[in-house]
C-alpha cells in the first residue's frame, strides 16, 4: 500500500441550449459516453456524470500534476474525435474546472480512499480580461482602471459620476467602459451587469469594489441627518460590497467562470463556486475621500499617507497571485504588508495607521468636530 499526493480535476459543463434536455440524455448515453469512454479511462477519469445541477456533465480526473491533466487535451484522438462531439454536446462557453490535491491511499494500483481536498492555487492573470471596478473614477478605483488597463484587463467603471482624471484617461480607449451607477441602488448593479454583457458578451472575471464614502455631511454619525433612509455611508461602505459579491458569485457560476475580487469568512468557499474573494485593508490613503476639514482633522500629510496607486498595485496582487487564496486580508501601511490571520491580530503599527496621532494637538484636531457635535446635543443649538 501506497499513499500519493494526487490532483484531482473536475471539469464541469452545461448543455447545449441549441439541444433540448431528451435530445442532450439521447446523445450523452448512446454515442458521447461510449465515443468518450475510453480516452476517459486511458487519461485517469474515474467518474462521468450527467445531470448534476448546475451543470450537466461533470467528469472527474486524478493525476500526479495538473500539467498531465492539461496534456490529456493535446491527445490526437480527443482533437480529432471528442472536442467535435463536445462542442455538439456542450455551451463550451460553460467549460470550467477546479483542482484540489488530495491525500490518497492506493493499493494494487487502484485509489482506496482519499483524506483531504484542498484547492490548488493558480495565478490568474488579467490580461484580456473583464474586471469591473466600482467607485473607479477616482483614487484607489483609478489607479486600479489605469494600471489593469496598462496590463491588457477590458475595464469597466461603476461610479456615481466622472471626473476630469478618469475622462482624460478613458478617452478613445475601447476597452474602457464607463456605467453611471449608484451602489446604494441595487437595480443599478443589473444595469452594470447588462452593459458588460452588451459590450463584451460576458459578464465580469474579476472585481475591484472600491467606491466607498468617509463621513460626508450628507451621511455623518456625529452630524446625524439622515431620517428615514438608513446611513449612505453604511449601505456604500458594508452593504454594496456584500450584495456585489453575491451577485458575482451567481454570475460567475451561471457562465462557468472562475472568478475573483472579500473575506475571511467566505475562504471555504472557492472550492464550491471557484471564485476567489480578497480584500485589501490599506492604512491611511490620499484620496479625495480627505477634504480639507479632514486633512486637518486627521492630520493629513504626504508623508504619512499611502498612495492610491500603492494600493491598487497590491490590489492586482490579490487579484491575480495565487500567494493569496480566497480569503486572504492583506493589510498595506508604510511599513509594508501581512497577510492578517483569522484570531489574535496584533494591531498595525507605524505611520499611517492611527498609532501616531497621540499628541495633544492631534488628539485634539482628531475629537475636535465631535466635540462640537456632542455640546450641539447638550445645548440643543
């Protein structure tokens, strides 16, 4: 008896719409499964299934490295014979996989039983792909459109409205598209969805969610307008990012795609959608989220503050490297960068990050608006 280290592949795809269900189940058991069957055996198929929802093959494959799996495809037999009934058979558009290595016991030859599953981390590079970024007509969602343009990416830009910066940069690029969108509606993201998929056929393969708001007037704690719509600031900031993340989940898996673009708790998950979540949590950033009550009121300077196009350097990171998993929380601060664990975080340290502010002007610049706001609640002026 033996025990291997072996990758297992699953490859999954949807019928043929052009194909009706009894005429997709007629092909698949009388001419696909026995045309298939053994190219199936010669190359390490240990399992064919049909009508599996969502999908309607899946087939599973072991090898000793993905690389074998991926010559399985060079094969003369499955060129000339079984890629023609395939695209009979199947929306190849549909075609996925996912890989995982699994600890298995093999005796005489034959697999036993396998232990554990964990998915294989790939680079998942941008270029000719669709990213769409929200909130990326300014600071860090620029600088992500601007630099995922520069390596090939079809960008598409979500944002409440342009701006000079973004114009000047998008002008005469074809693969640049602009959709005028609010996040706190959530009609819009089908709006966002729909114009990709007019533009380039396709939905999304990764996502930067980036528009976010800082305490404006308009949605402040302290300030405290808003009546009977929920805080802005909270609905930009924590429910659009959740919403948008289901939503690309379930487009992601309706295409067939292994996707991108949020968190811990989802880090289980990639084996099930194939879709890789991440975030990036940045110290302090010059944007123009930092007016000049905040530049003075978080004592804002250049040297203390990150640069946008930092941080959308390290979003690509997350986006593409397969050093980041699903799951992965990278914090960036002037010090550098860590890939925050689950339990028993240690605080960041360093400029940029809120450690420094302890002096008596600081503190006192920093709780100055709330002071106010709290003698306003006091005198009922």
């Amino acid at each position: 008896m033996s025990e291997n280290q072996l990758v297992r592949v699953t490859v999954c795809a949807r019928r043929n719409p052009k194909l009706t269900v009894d005429e997709f189940n007629d092909h698949w058991l009388n001419k696909h499964g026995p045309l298939i069957s053994a190219w199936l055996q010669t190359h390490g198929c240990t399992c064919l299934t049909a009508n599996t929802m969502p999908y309607d093959g899946i087939a599973d494959f072991w090898y000793n490295s993905f690389e074998e799996f991926e010559k399985a495809y060079e094969d003369a037999y499955y060129k000339s014979v079984v890629k023609k009934d395939e695209e009979h058979l199947f929306d190849m558009s549909s075609l996925t996989f996912t890989a995982g290595v699994e600890r298995a016991v093999i005796e005489d030859g034959k697999m036993l039983n396998c232990l554990k599953a964990n998915q294989i981390a790939v680079d998942q590079p941008l270029n000719d792909k669709i990213l769409l970024i929200t909130g990326g007509a300014s600071g860090i969602g620029l600088c992500l459109a601007k630099q995922a343009h520069d390596i090939g990416a079809k960008v598409l830009v979500a944002d409440i409205k342009t701006t000079p910066d973004f114009d000047t940069f998008a002008a005469g690029k074809d693969n640049i598209l602009y959709v005028q969108s609010d996040v706190t509606h959530w009609a819009d993201f089908n709006k966002i969805f729909d114009a990709c998929e007019k533009k380039w056929n396709d939905v999304p393969d990764a996502y930067g969610i980036c528009a976010g708001l800082f305490d404006p007037p308009f949605s402040n704690f302290w300030q405290d307008p808003e009546q009977d719509e929920g805080y802005r600031q909270v609905d930009v900031n924590v429910n659009h990012p959740i919403k948008l993340t289901r939503m690309a989940l379930r487009k992601s898996l309706k295409k067939g795609k292994r996707a991108i673009g949020f968190v811990k708790s989802l880090k289980d998950t990639e084996p099930l959608t194939g879709v890789k979540i991440t975030t990036l949590c940045p110290g302090g950033v010059m944007t123009p989220l930092f007016d000049a009550q905040k530049i003075k009121q978080y004592s804002v300077t250049n040297e203390r503050f990150l640069t946008p196009q930092v941080c959308a350097t390290h979003l690509l990171d997350l986006l593409q490297k397969k050093e980041y998993p699903c799951g992965s929380v990278l914090e960036v601060t002037l010090k550098g960068t860590r890939v925050i664990p689950e339990w028993n975080v240690p605080a960041p340290e360093g400029e940029g990050t809120g450690q420094e502010l302890m002096s008596d002007e600081l503190v006192g610049n920093l709780l100055g608006p709330i002071k106010k706001a709290l003698e306003r609640d006091r005198t009922g002026a």
